[in-house]
C-alpha cells in the first residue's frame, strides 16, 4: 500500500483517540470522586453527612469530628439564587438594549467591554468585592464578610455571561419575524416583548444556566468575600461558606476521613450541577409549550 | 385600573432597558476603573522583576510568578493543543452520526460544565496522590487540560466548520486522501479561527484558581523542573489578599492580569474579524 494511504488510516485513528480522552476525563473524574468520598459516606452516613448542621473536621480536645454539610448546601442555594435576581433581569434588559435600542455606536463601545469582563479572573472580581462592598456592608452591620457581599461578586461576575449570549441570540431571531410584527402594527417594544424575546428563548434560558453553573462552581472569589463561616446563616449579613469555596479552602491540608469528606462534597456539587441544569431545561421547555 | 397605552408601554420599558444598561454599565466601570486606577501606581519596573518574599506586608514583586504562570501556560497548551484540535478534527471531518458520536459531543458538553474544584479535586487525587506528581507544574498542567479541553474542542471544530465544502471537495477531487485535504487545506484555512480558541483558552488559564490551588501548591521559589510546585499570577493574588495585608501589591498584581486579559482580548477579535473576512471571502 501507498504511504500515503498509510498515513490516512493511521490519522483517523489517532484523531479518535484524541476525540474519546474528553469522555475518558469525564469518567476519570467520576470513579476517582465517587472512590474517594466512598470512605466518608459509609463513615458518615448519608443522611448524617446531607443533614448534619456541624461541620468541625478538625475538631478541639476530646470531641468527635462533625461532617454535616447542610449549612454549606444552604449556602450554596442562596448565594446562587441571590446572585441570579440581580444578574437576570439586569443581563436581559442589558442585552435587548444591545441588540435591539441602542444605536450602533453605543454598541461598539459595551460590546467589547462586556467581553472584556468575561474573561477578567474571578479573583479579580474578588479584590474588587473585598476592598469596595465587603467595608459598605460592615457600615450596615455584621462583619462584611457576609452572604450579601457573596450575592453582589456573584452577580458581577455571571453579568456578562449572560448578557453576552443572551445578546446573540436576540441578534439570531430572523428578520423576517420582526418585519412581519411590525407590519401588523405592533409597537416596537409589542414586537421585542411578544416576538423576538419568545424567538430567543433557549438561548436566553442557556446563558442563564451557564450563569448559574459559574455561580454554584465558584470557589475563590468566594473564600475571599464571604467569610467562611461554618454555621447556618441567619441573614444576608452573616457570612456563609458555599459547597466549592469550603472543598478549596481545606483540601490541601486535610487527610483520612476529612478529606474522603471533601471529595464527598464534591459529589454533593456536580450532582446539585446536573439536577439544576435539568430543572432549568425542563422550566423552559414547559414554557415553550405554554 | 386604566389600561395603559401601548407607547406609554413602550416608553416604560425603553428607559428600564436603559436603566439595565447604564447600571452595568457602571459596574463594569467600577470593577475595571478601580483595579487599574488604585492598582497602577504599585506597578513598576522593581515590582516586575523581583521575586515575592513573602511577610505579612507582602514584600517584593512578582518576577518568580510570571516566570511561573508562562511555564504552566506553555506546558498546558503542549498537552492540551494536540488533543483538542485532533478531536476537533475528528469531530467536524470524519465522525460519523452514530451513538458514539453522539457519546462524545455528550461528554464533552458535560465536562464543560463540571466546576473548576472538581477538576481540582480530581487532579489531587489522580496527578498528585496516586501518580506522585506531588503539587507541581506538571500537574497543574494535566488539571489546567483537562480543564479546557472542551472549550478548545468547540472552538475549534466551530472554525474547521466555518471552511467552505468547496475547499474539501476541490482537494478530494484532486485526488488528496482525507488526511492530506484535513492537513494541507483545512488546517490551514481554520488556523486563525483555531489560534483564536487557543488564546481564549491561554486567557482562561490566567484566570483559573481553584483547580490550581489544590494541585500546584502555592509556593514562590522559581520552578527548576516540571516537578517542582509554584503559582500563577491569580493565585499570588489570592495569596496576597488571604495571607498578608499588602492590598497594594494585589491590585497591582490585578492590574497585570487585567492587562494580560485587555491584550488577549484585542487579539482574539483581531484574529477573529481576519478569520470571518477570510472565509467569507473578503480578503
């Protein structure tokens, strides 16, 4: 056979091989964090490990380790929820208005600044949160550190996510349907509100779980803003500690059952990822039939 | 209550669309003005090229972390590269539309959303524990990877779609195997779209933290080898906030990142526009 041809059949395999190492990662990660947390599920208890409000792995004198991870569930819950009522309604008016109200110049101008933004690293956001709201909450009270400091980061940092594809897919909705509402007499914001918007709706409805991804996943930004606390938090001035900031903050020093206890939590965050995902695709598709 | 009229309606929401837009607007202002204003002055030439020695005022610069960030950088993308612009080619060129296919694009979509700490998870146990790679570059290399992967695989297989059928037909007419149209037309044609998904991905990799934290160590001795541990610039950032007060020195660490990521950005559109022009037969 010719070199060539050689060659041909060779590359296709080897391309396949690179295209399977994707899955090979995903499946790697499940058996390795589903093997690690083993130890602390059946030490702990499921239920135990879901339910429980202590978390004191390394606990002081005679006392024995608490591994209670719902103050961290709970925590991730609000700061994520908290984050999206600011970003949504903010990233959806902020993209009509450049994709559909605002002159072109004004656009060549926020367009890139919001691209600008996605790409800032999230510590960044963090710093700013620190120096600038972190002192605001302290003067109305608590310690500053707090889960409102958390919601304010959170929601900057997923703002332009979700405007930037929010934006696009506005931009993606036919001329033709705007033309054809507009013909029909509707007023300009009657053709955004009942035409366009619907049009774009699953590529709204994907930046706002692309957002909520970002939010939930947030780990640093986070151990910098919003103070780490153990316990439940009672109000949005008290510090919180969400699922990925608690597995960062203590991953390199712990060990035995501690740190099968952290991969455990680990577990807790991709499925509490997929559930949410699958929510929010379900929400819209009902809305879709509405 | 009175029903109002549809251009008081209208009128309405233009200016709570304006309200949106003026508000992040200055959000945006805020975050990026405030970094480059405060953070500009500690930026010098002793700053860039002195090794951190640590202290609670965090003294020195951060010449060890640049040379670091750049290493990891460089050793992420020899790994990363190859893999995602192969499974990129295999996915636009030769897959075909069958459950494994659709196995793969499945994953990929997956893994895209899995959560930096995750990956950080696995790597510590993987790369660090199991393979012995202790907190090093290398296995923040391998994380940072398997991080972008599906990132660079989007990005890229996007550009090879972009090439006109007309390029593959010609070259296959022509008598080219499949290799030789994929390495010697559509490579070449999609480069600038591919290069444009490398760079987003080195930009990502500036900003990533929480996979590095709990792979690479932290510390800021200049790396000799790719065992030996160290940190990027965002993470001597993080360091800087949690470990000494020199707030000082981690804007100014904030405001090289932030140029870094301006620098990129203006890159990637360059390319991208050049890109667009090229295939649709502009230039």
């Amino acid at each position: 056979m010719k070199r060539r041809y050689l060659i041909d059949r060779s590359s296709r395999g080897v391309l396949l091989i690179c295209a399977t190492v994707s899955v090979a990662v995903l499946l790697a990660i499940a058996v390795f964090i589903l093997k690690e947390s083993w130890p602390a599920f059946r030490q702990i208890g499921l239920l135990d490990f879901l339910l429980g409000t202590e978390w004191k792995p390394v606990p002081v004198g005679e006392e024995s380790p608490e591994y209670g991870i719902l103050a961290m569930i709970v925590g991730t819950v609000l700061v994520t929820a908290g984050a999206l009522i600011f970003a949504i309604p903010l990233g959806i008016g902020c993209a009509i208005l450049l994709a559909d109200a605002a002159p072109q110049r004004i656009r060549q101008i926020l367009r890139p600044a919001v691209e600008l933004l996605v790409g800032i690293p999230s510590v960044v956001y963090g710093l700013v949160g620190l120096v600038l709201i972190v002192p605001v909450i302290r003067q109305i009270g608590g310690p500053g550190l707090s889960l409102a400091a958390g919601v304010i980061v959170l929601a900057a940092m997923i703002l332009p996510t979700i405007i930037s594809i929010s934006e696009d897919s506005i931009r993606a909705v036919p001329k033709a349907y705007r033309e054809g509402a507009l013909a029909l007499g509707a007023t300009n914001w009657q053709t955004t509100w009942r035409v366009v918007l619907p049009a774009a709706r699953s590529g709204i409805a994907a930046s706002i779980v692309l957002g909520m991804g970002r939010a939930v996943g947030e780990a640093m930004a986070m151990v910098m803003v919003i103070g780490m606390a153990t316990a439940m938090p009672n109000s949005p001035l008290d510090p919180a500690r969400p699922m990925a900031p608690g597995i960062a903050l203590e991953t390199n020093y712990a060990s035995g059952v501690h740190l099968s206890a952290l991969f455990a939590i680990g577990v807790v965050l991709f499925l509490f990822i997929v559930i949410l995902n699958s929510i929010a695709i379900l929400v819209f598709k009902r809305g879709a039939r509405a | 209550m009175p029903r109002i009229s549809a251009k008081h309606t209208q009128r309405l929401a233009l200016a709570g669309i304006w309200g949106t837009g003026i508000v992040t607007v200055i959000i945006l202002l805020v975050i990026i003005g405030y970094v480059l204003v405060k953070g500009v002055s500690d930026v010098s030439w002793s700053f860039l090229s002195t090794a951190p020695r640590g202290g609670l005022s965090g003294l020195g610069g951060i010449s060890t972390v640049m040379v670091c960030t750049v290493y990891l950088i460089g050793l992420t993308m020899a790994i990363l590269v190859p893999l995602g612009v192969g499974a990129a080619i295999y996915l636009s060129e030769y897959a075909p539309d069958n459950r494994m296919t659709r196995f793969i694009r499945y994953g990929t979509e997956v893994l895209a959303g899995v959560p930096s700490i995750v990956f950080g998870l696995f790597g510590f146990a993987l790369f660090v524990t199991a393979l012995h790679f202790r907190f090093s570059i290398l296995s923040g290399a391998l994380t940072l990877a398997c991080l972008l992967l599906p990132t660079l695989i989007r990005t890229s297989e996007e550009a090879l779609r972009a090439v006109p059928r007309s390029h593959r037909e010609a070259a296959l007419a022509l008598g080219a195997t499949r290799w030789q149209t994929v390495w010697r037309v559509l490579l070449p044609a999609a480069l600038p779209g591919i290069v444009t998904g490398i760079i987003l991905c080195i930009g990502r990799a500036m900003g990533e933290t929480a996979c590095l934290f709990v792979t690479m160590g932290g510390t800021t001795a200049l790396p000799t080898s790719l065992f030996s541990g160290g940190r990027t610039l965002s993470m001597h950032l993080l360091a800087l906030v949690m470990d000494t007060n020199a707030f000082g020195k981690a804007l100014a660490t904030g405001v090289v990142l932030v140029v870094a990521i301006i620098v990129i950005n203006a890159m990637t559109n360059w390319l991208s526009q050049r890109f667009r022009a090229r295939m649709t037969g502009g230039a």
